[in-house]
C-alpha cells in the first residue's frame, strides 16, 4: 500500500503532462524562430545535409528520412506535409524551402510523392541558421540520445510575425497571420532604439498582417485589439474589378485575388452553388480563368444586372469576405504566453542580443587562441637563426619543444606551432602575410570585446544586421490596408434598399417578400394565393417596410425584441417561412403581438403602446435604442391583459383606438404623457362587456384623412376622420362601424388617402391588393361599408396593410 495512487492523481498529472508536450513539443511556435519542433528539425536536418540554398537539389524523400530518423520520431507524412507547407507561395508570406515539383495547389490538389519532388533551403533559410555552429544556441539530445539537436534556431529573422502560424494544442490554440518583412524589420529597429515606444508607435512601422494570396485587409480597432491584447479579429475580402466585354456591352466580374487560406476551387463551387439557387442573380457564366500569372474567375453578367450588387452578395454569401481571428499565443521561457505585438518583438531582439553575445564570446575565444599561436610564431621569425639552431641540437620533438618554452617564454601551443611551422613561410612575402592576419585579428579581438562590454555597440550590431536582412530578402507589400472600419463590408451594402413585405403566421412563422410580388386587382375579386401554411394557420401581421430599416418586434409579454428587416429570412409568396423561434429567443407561450419598423432611433420621437383592455403608454423612441439579444421589457402588463399594438407616434397628434364591437375614441395623444420603459401606462377606451381593442390609429399626415375599417367578413369602410369628435382619453367612444353577422367583427384601421392601396390575406391565405378609391366614401359613421374580397366557406380577414404607391414607384 505505500505505492498506492489514485486513479484521479494519475490521469491528472499524465494528462497534464501530455497537455505540455502538445503545447510546447508539437503544436505551438517558439518566439524566437517562430518555429515549431517539426520545422526546427526540417531546417537543420536540411543544413545537416548540406541541402543550402546554393547547393543542388535532394530527393524529398532524403530529407524526410533524415528527419524521422534522426531528430523527428513521427510519421513521414506528418514531415512531409510541414515541407510541403514551406515551399508553398500561397501558404508561407516567404519560402523557407525552395521546392521543385508539384508541391500542391491553391485549389486544394496535394502534392506530388516525396520521392518525386525536390527540395533545398530557400535563400531566407539561410538566415535562420547562420552561426549555429558557433555555440550561439544550446543543444539537447535527439530522441534515442545518439546525436545533439538544436533547441531554437539562431534566426535573424523574426519569422513568428512573418510567416504566421496556426496550431491548436490541449486547451489552447494559436492564430498568427503573415507580415511583411521589411514593416517587421523596421518595427524591430525602431524598438531597439526606442524601448520605452508604445504599440501605436510600432503600429505606424508595422500597419498590419501581409497575405501571400493579396488581398484587403480591413484594420480597424479588431486588428488594434489584436496588437494590444494579443486577441483580435480582422476582416479580409478578395479583390474584385468589374471589366466591359467586347462582345454585347455586358460587364463581367472577375476576381482576381482572394483570402488567405481560402481554397479556391471550393470558393468557385460556391459561387455556382449560390448562382443556381438564386441568391447570386444575374450571372449567364461562370468559369476559372486562372493560370501561372495569377488568380482570375469571371463571372459574366446578364444584360441589366448591376455589378456592384453582385459583388456585395459575393462578399456576403461566399467565403470572398472572411473573418481572420488573430491569437498571438507562443511558447516563451518553456510556457506558452499570449502576447501583444511590442512582446513578441522584445522576445525575438532579445533572442537576438543572446545569439550575438554568445557568438561574439565564441569568437573572441577562436581569435584570442589564434592570437596566442601568430605571438609564438612572431617571436620565432624574428629569432628564427637560433630557433633552427635549438631544433638542431633537440635530440626529438619533445626537447626541441622543451627548449623553445625556455627559452622564449612560450607556451606549448606557440611551441607546438612553431615546430610544425612550413620553411616556406620564412619568404619575406609569408613573414608579412603573417604579421598583417596578427594586427587584423588584433583590431577583431578588440571589436569583439567592445560588443561584449558596451550595449551601444551590441545594439549597432542587431540593427545592422537587421537591415542587411531586409535589403537582402524583403519584398514589397501584397494586401491592402484599408484603415477605415465603416468600409468594412456591412450587411445593408450587400441588400439593395428595396420594399419588402413582412409576414408573420399565428403560429409564429415569419418570412420576407418582395413587394412587387403581388400586383394590383380590382375590389371583390378572389385574390392570389398568398402563404402556404400549415393546418389551422393564417397570416395575422402583414408589414410593409425596407430591407435596411430596424425591425422592432413585440410580443404579447410586453417584451421587445430587435432585428434588421433583411434578417428576416426571405421567402416566395407561396413559401411557408422559417419560424420566428429560430430567430428569437422567446418563452414558451409568448407569441409575437407586432411589429414596427423604424429607420433611426430619435429622442423626439415617442412610441404608443395600446393593450387589449384599452390601456395606452407613451414612451420615447430612444428609450429602446439598445436591445439585448434576450429582449427587453417593453411595457408592464395587468394581469389578464396582452399587447396589441405599437405605434411610431411624433410629439403631437391624435390617435384613434377601433374595438372588435364597431366603437372608437380619438383623443389628442398629450392626453397620454410621457413614461419610462417599464410603465404600464394609463386607460385609453373604457371597453363594454368583452370588447377589445382592434386597432389603434395615428392621424396626423395632412394627406391622409379618411379611417378605413376593415372587418372579419371582408367588409370595408372609408369614413372621413372629422366624422369621428376629439374626446378625452379614457371615454367610452363614439359607433365606428356597423357590426353584423354578416360583417364579422371589425378587425383592423387604417388612415388612408385615395392614391393609397391596402393588401389584404384572408384566413384561407389568399391575398387581395387594392385601390383605396375602390371603396366609396361613407360620410355616415354607423354604416357596414362594402364588400373588399370575396371569402371562401368559413374564411375571414386575417390580416391587412397600407400600399403607398407613390412609394413603389420609387423602387
């Protein structure tokens, strides 16, 4: 029992110890190289075998042996795909290997076998690895303990920024995208200099990511927060021109660059998809017109198709517009660490200055003993008759080398040396050979010494070799910066404003039609069939408005919830919808009571809020500005009592509540002062027996001037608004209209004018459009109007709306 361990302690601290092998053995970068384990091992097995930039090609299949075998126990296609990944100009922003073969596409098509392709380190590579032979980075043993592997390269090139990286570990992940060199070098130089600089500092050196496959690159506070925090999100769109076809005046759009890490024959798949469904319209063709001088897919338009529509619906329903979600997690000091941009920097001039210090301490070591052994063979040219005269008398190397110490102070090296000393270098030419490499080796002893006792000149070292870096390797930027966020691709730029009906069912399904799918008949006809729903189901709210404008919507519960109008799914005139669940959080038995919509939200302006039971509040519009995705309380209940109705209301007017029994009240709405959000509000109609409230009306458009009321049966009227008396909120009313069996009870109210044109959906969803002067004008108030449609069997109005058409028109 005294080696007893739980289960629990065991897989805690094996799993903990697996997590940090994952983390910082395989799937995140160091900071220094900005390397992972897999392409450290590549890179050095490569420099092992002399594969330089310089150097002919080696089999792929050589490297990969050599990795696997001696520094990287993993399966070779694991190897295989990181060397490919390296030598790919769609993938690395700068090659670390130089390939020749097929390495792969951008559509997504793998790489040739190993033992078909070739590799050698790209020129870059180079300077990852300069120096490595100098003690300038520590070594460990491989994984049998038979030979000695690099724990970081000695690189000078801050390789984490400049080719990225993404890796997801145990519980953690990183998300780097590539940068230009020649902005990180300068970025790099500039903090080197100035210590003390801030992110926004280096941000104006370093303005942003750099993709290999182009593109714009929207900088906004995203890729600020990513630099600051290490956590952000940027947007990237491909690059897309709009270009006149020689034959038929038609346009063609062609994309000519794309996101990163975005396949491209999937993208044009895509597009295909979305173009015979429909959502992309107005294509004739599509093909890829891509070759080895870039990317190009065209689409050609129909004649009349507006290009720039069809680029807004490419960026929004195609992978051509993507988010990139940056993470700057790396491993620093054995543990991985999220860091911002001035962190990362730090690290790697700080990597830097190590390599340097280490590098000019192995050197100094070299050059002091070279200078040690030209001292001894100095002193034997200038004494070179009696040093011949000492070796002579020697009976063996060893007394000869025993007798020049003495004799001359000299060590046993510079003995050493000057026994096995040439004859041919006491010509007068090697005598002066010798004494100029001992004064340059002098002057380098000295340089080294300097950089070792003074920061200053340490750091002239960094910078210049950091600049030699970019003059020699850097290449000009590829993406785009746009720095202005509201050019950042925005839903109401992709919808064209267009008039759009909102319908919503009883049982909650909810869809987005465009106006001009209906068109206009004459009163008393049957109709079209307008939505397709289920069993016992029928269109209660019918909404005209625009696909850029806020969609409040209110349920029964007094609560509120906000959309965009182009959130709502779109749909045929036969199509049933999607329910309103699956865009709202609502409560079990909370339904959607109406909707508004509005364009902005003003202070000045006041929302009316009327209940079945007649009670009415006045709140200002601003007030609902900010909504939760969960919803908000709109306005407190009574028990027993739901919303009706909300309506847009300006600070003076007067409104009209209609009950189900043919009643009305007007009143001026400052009977109804203004209340906070949660209010429940004041009585607005005193109800008789179980009557309810209908419709509540807002006057005040000098144009529209007539009430038209509309009941179950199909009937209508069209009363003049001055027939109906101003009362005070909270009266009983005055007769509306005439309610009989045959009328049904009323159902709705409207203000209209006689250019205006109502829809309306019965019941049995059909739809009927139209003209207001199709129903005469009653200057009676106790009257049942006129037929407006036709019912089928036991069909009744469901629901109806105003058509301006002075408004379509415009469309």
């Amino acid at each position: 029992m005294e080696n007893f361990v739980t289960i629990e302690e065991e897989l805690k601290k094996s799993y903990l110890e697996y997590s940090l092998s994952v983390i910082i053995g395989r799937a995140i970068p160091d900071v220094r190289d900005g390397l992972k384990p897999v392409h450290r091992r590549i890179l050095y097995a490569m420099y092992d075998l002399g594969n330089g930039w310089n150097r002919p090609y080696k089999k792929s299949a050589r490297v990969v042996g050599d990795v696997i075998g001696k520094y990287h126990p993993h399966g070779d296609s694991a190897v295989y795909d990181a060397l490919v990944r390296m030598a790919q100009d769609f993938s690395m922003r700068d090659m670390l290997v130089d390939g020749q073969g097929n390495f792969g596409s951008i559509d997504g098509d793998s790489a040739a076998a190993m033992r078909y392709t070739e590799v050698r380190m790209s020129r870059l590579t180079s300077e990852f690895l300069a120096d490595i032979e100098k003690e300038t980075v520590n070594f460990r043993p491989n994984y049998d303990n038979t030979l000695q592997e690099p724990e970081v390269l000695p690189t000078k090139v801050p390789n984490l920024l400049l080719n990225g990286t993404a890796g997801i570990a145990v519980g953690m992940a990183t998300n780097i995208p590539p940068h230009n060199l020649g902005e990180l070098v300068d970025g790099s130089v500039h903090l080197l200099e100035h210590p003390d600089c801030t992110i926004h500092e280096l941000m104006a050196r370093i303005p942003g990511p750099d993709f290999p496959t182009r593109g714009l690159i929207y900088a906004g506070k995203g890729l600020e927060d990513a630099y600051t925090t290490g956590r952000g999100s940027i947007k990237i769109r491909g690059r897309v021109v709009v270009e006149e076809q020689k034959k038929g005046g038609k346009e063609a759009v062609v994309i000519t660059e794309i996101p990163y890490a975005l396949n491209k024959s999937s993208l044009v798949e895509k597009i295909a998809q979305l173009v015979n469904e429909k959502k992309i319209d107005g294509v004739s063709d599509l093909r890829d017109e891509s070759d080895r001088r870039g990317i190009r897919i065209v689409l050609d338009l129909k004649r009349g198709a507006i290009a720039d529509i069809i680029i807004n619906q490419l960026y929004k329903f195609t992978p051509l517009e993507t988010s990139f979600g940056i993470n700057m997690m790396a491993v620093a000091e054995n543990r991985p660490v999220l860091m911002n941009l001035k962190q990362v920097l730090e690290y790697f001039l700080e990597h830097r200055r190590e390599v340097i210090i280490r590098r000019s301490r192995f050197d100094l070591d070299k050059s002091e003993k070279r200078a040690h052994i030209l001292e001894g063979l100095r002193i034997a040219l200038d004494n070179i008759d009696e040093v011949v005269k000492i070796i002579r008398a020697a009976k063996d190397a060893v007394e000869a080398k025993a007798a020049l110490g003495e004799r001359f102070g000299l060590s046993d090296l510079q003995s050493q040396a000057i026994l096995d000393m040439r004859l041919q270098r006491l010509t007068g030419l090697e005598r002066e050979k010798l004494l100029e490499e001992y004064k340059e080796l002098l002057k380098f002893i000295e340089y080294l010494k300097s950089i070792l006792e003074n920061e200053e000149v340490l750091k002239g070292v960094i910078r210049d070799e950091l600049i030699e870096v970019k003059k020699n390797h850097a290449t000009p930027r590829k993406s785009e910066l746009i720095r202005d966020d509201a050019a950042c691709i925005d839903v109401e730029d992709l919808i064209p404003d267009e008039e759009v009906v909102i319908t919503l069912s009883q049982r909650g399904y909810i869809k987005r039609t465009q106006l001009s799918n209906y068109h206009q008949q004459r009163r008393g006809g049957k109709g079209v069939s307008g939505v397709q729903t289920g069993d016992g189901d029928f269109v209660h709210t019918f909404l005209m408005t625009t696909n850029h404008q806020h969609l409040l919507v209110f349920t029964n519960q007094g609560k509120m919830y906000q959309l965009k109008a182009h959130q709502v799914p779109e749909g045929s005139r036969y199509a049933k919808g999607a329910h309103v669940a699956n865009l709202l959080p609502l409560d079990k038995d909370e339904v959607i009571a109406t909707a508004i919509s509005v364009r902005e939200f003003d202070e000045s302006r006041f929302l009316l809020f009327v209940t079945r039971r007649g009670m009415v509040k006045r709140t200002s519009l601003e007030l609902y500005r900010n909504c939760r995705t969960t919803g908000i309380k709109a306005v407190m209940l009574r028990d027993g009592d739901e919303l009706l109705a909300v309506r847009e209301v300006p600070q003076d007017c007067d409104v009209v509540l209609a009950t189900s029994k043919g009643t009305a009240i007007r009143f001026n709405i400052k009977d109804a002062r203004s209340m906070g959000r949660a209010a429940s509000g004041v009585k607005g109609i005193a109800l008789r027996g179980d009557d309810r409230v209908v419709a509540a009306v807002v006057t005040g458009d000098p144009l529209r001037t007539q009430l038209l009321t509309v009941a179950a049966g199909g009937y209508g009227k069209r009363t003049p608004l001055d027939q109906y008396r101003l009362q005070t909120r909270g009266g009983k009313g005055v007769i509306n209209m005439r309610v009989t069996a045959k009328t049904g009870e009323v159902m709705g109210a409207v203000m209209v004018q006689e250019s205006d044109e109502i829809v309306m959906l019965t019941s049995t969803n059909k739809v009927i459009r139209i003209g207001v002067t199709e129903v005469s004008l009653t200057q009676g108030r106790a009257t049942q109007g006129v037929r407006l449609v036709r019912m089928d069997g036991e069909g009744s109005v469901a629901g109806f709306d105003l058509v301006d058409r002075g408004l379509e028109q415009d469309v």
